[in-house]
C-alpha cells in the first residue's frame, strides 16, 4: 500500500483497511472498498488507541502499525528433505547443529554430510528404535526436531529467573496477537524463543512466559522508552498512565519512576449491553481497553449481543447526561452548547455520521 487513503478513497487496498480496522475491532459495518465517514472513525479510533495523531488519515506510518497488529502467520511449515552421506547445505546445517546439541555430533559445524554426521545420525537411531541406517528421513528428522525442542525447553525453564509453557502457532496467528494474548510482549517471545524477525511457521511451537520477572508497581524509564511503548509492555493504556502519574504530555525523562497500574485489587462490576454497544465504545466509556473487556470476560471475538452482561473494570465511568434531540440541532450545535467536541460525541454515541433524527437520545460526555 503505497497511497495515503483518506475520505473519498476506493478500491482494494480501502477493503483491506475496513478489513483489519474490523479484525481490531474498530470497525463494524460492511466491507465496502469506499472510504467513508465511518472507516474515518474506525482509522482514528485505531489512531488514537496506538497513541498517533488522529487524523483519520491512513499514511504509512498507521498502515506499518495496522500491519503489524493484523498480519497473519502466512509462512508454510518447513518441509525438511531427506538427508544422506555427501549431502551439503543449509539443511545439513541445521542437521549438524541439532545432533551436537543432543551430544550426537561432536565435531565443528561444516554443513557437510560426512561419515561422522552419518554416524551420529545411527546412534541417535539406535538409541530411539529407528532403524540405524544413517539415512535422515521424515520419521528421523520428527525425532531430531522433538528433541531439540524439548532440550531447548529443559534449558529454559531451568532458568531461575523465568518460567515457560508451550503454545503452538496456528493459522492467523501475529506474535502481536499472542504476546497479547498472553499478556507479554512481543520483544520478549522473540527473546525467549530466539526469533530474528517477526515471521510466524503454521505449526512452529512457541515458549510463552508465564512468570512476570518485572515489578509491575513502578517503572523506571529507559532510553528509548515512550508512553506507547510502556503501555504496551504492562498491558494498559497511555491515558491510564498519564493519569496515574499527574502527567500533561507524552514527553518522559531517562530514570523518571513511574506508577504502573496492576490488577491487584481489581474492582469490577456489572454492564448489560444495549442496542449499538461495540466493546471499543463501551471500553472507551468506562476508559479500559477492548483486550482487557476479553480477558476479564473470557471473550474469543468482538461479537457482542444485547442483554449480555459483561465485568467491567475499575468503576471508572464517564459521566454523561441524556439529551433528546430537537428541531434545527445538529451535532455542531450540541457540542457547543455542552462544551466537548462532534467526535467526542460521534464517538460515545457510536455515531458513524452526523446526521440526526429529532426526538434521538444523545448521550452527551461531562467529564
């Protein structure tokens, strides 16, 4: 995607954009290809909760985020040849390096299938009740792979310091989505589990960390560091952060100390959902985010139904009045009057545009 989409915008690369904003859950209607007021809301909404400039304009820098919270595990699961002595190459590479892991293979790395690779080869065989022909078949490669793995768990989870479980990547899967999933970070799957790049195998079986090794309580800023990026990592929210910490920009210091919120004594209470309720709206309302509504409720999608009740966190509420809609009022009028903005009300309201009926109920935000 190389144009900037905007209102007005049409064609594939526009049904994308709707696609993954719905997959987000920050868009609802149909896919359509055209860019309309909806989709604007649906890309600052996403603007907005990623902590950008919301524009509602979809430049690279939105796209390369919505790429990386959407983008599927497309690689296939690697298909390992059959090996033999005189073979070379990358898979004999990788052969040598899993056998000297195992103690099978005691000489250097050369990527070449010599006599003391084919003889590690039978002794890892034999002692596995594979016939020991030296030759690395399918059923040989499944036990070197199956080895390897679990000598790397072994080793990982004799690690003091962290302890691991096991999650095997399936189809559609981000290291986004999992480190979301298991309320980690992505920095830290590709850290424990030894990754390069951000690309995912269908099958490839992952190490989850299980034990968190920071004090969520406080945070002592690093280089580098941004409020985005700290909310992310303690799975809350810039605003969340910026509230707890009297803080009036985005702007942080090398050493500053910061509150982190943790969910230790989380109070909860009950929401029932009415007619319109999206869980971006109703976690924007109660000012937590759409992941936490998941976790805390133990949902698997956006979908939502009316008369489901759902666990809010915290309690924090924004108050609002009731305001039934007249003849000659418009969104721009209302917002004046009760001193917020058309969007802010777009927004609460799930307002997809700004057309009004006379006699409609309007939620208006006073805080």
């Amino acid at each position: 995607m190389n144009d900037v989409l905007k209102i007005g915008s049409s064609g594939d690369d526009v049904k994308i954009l709707q696609e993954k904003l719905k997959i987000l859950g920050f868009y609802n209607p149909v896919v359509t290809g055209s860019f309309g007021l909806s989709t604007e809301l649906g890309v600052k909404n996403f603007q907005k909760e990623y902590d950008l400039e919301e524009t509602g304009i979809v430049d690279s820098e939105t796209w390369n985020l919505l790429i990386q919270a959407t983008e599927p595990a497309i690689s296939p699961i690697t298909i390992y040849p059959t090996l033999s002595k005189g073979d070379t190459g990358s898979f004999v590479k990788d052969l040598q390096t899993k056998l000297k892991a195992l103690l099978y293979y005691p000489n250097s790395i050369n990527s070449t299938f010599d006599l003391e690779t084919e003889n590690a080869v039978k002794r890892l065989q034999s002692n596995n009740n594979i016939t020991a022909n030296g030759i690395v078949n399918n059923q040989t490669w499944t036990t070197i792979n199956n080895l390897y793995g679990n000598l790397n768990d072994c080793v990982i989870q004799n690690n003091d310091t962290i302890d691991t479980s096991t999650y095997t990547v399936q189809k559609g899967d981000t290291l986004y989505g999992i480190a979301k999933k298991f309320n980690t970070t992505v920095d830290k799957l590709k850290e424990i589990n030894n990754l390069t790049s951000n690309t995912l195998q269908i099958g490839q079986i992952l190490k989850i960390p299980t034990k968190n090794i920071e004090d969520n309580s406080t945070y002592t800023v690093q280089k580098g560091d941004t409020l985005y990026g700290i909310a992310k990592k303690f799975n809350t929210t810039v605003d969340k952060l910026k509230e707890i910490n009297n803080l009036t920009s985005n702007t942080l210091q090398i050493g500053q100390v910061l509150k982190i919120p943790t969910n230790e004594n989380l109070e909860l209470f009950d929401y029932i959902v009415q007619n319109g309720d999206t869980l971006y709206g109703i976690a924007r309302k109660y000012n937590t985010t759409v992941d936490k509504l998941k976790e805390i409720n133990n949902l698997t999608s956006n979908t939502l139904q009316i008369g489901q009740v759902l666990k809010i966190p915290n309690g924090i509420e924004t108050n609002y009045i009731n305001y039934t809609v007249v003849s000659g009022d418009s969104l721009y009028s209302i917002a004046k009057k009760y001193n917020t903005t058309v969007n802010e009300i777009k927004k609460f309201n799930n307002l997809t545009s700004n057309t009004l009926q006379i006699g409609q109920i309007l939620k208006i935000p006073t805080n």
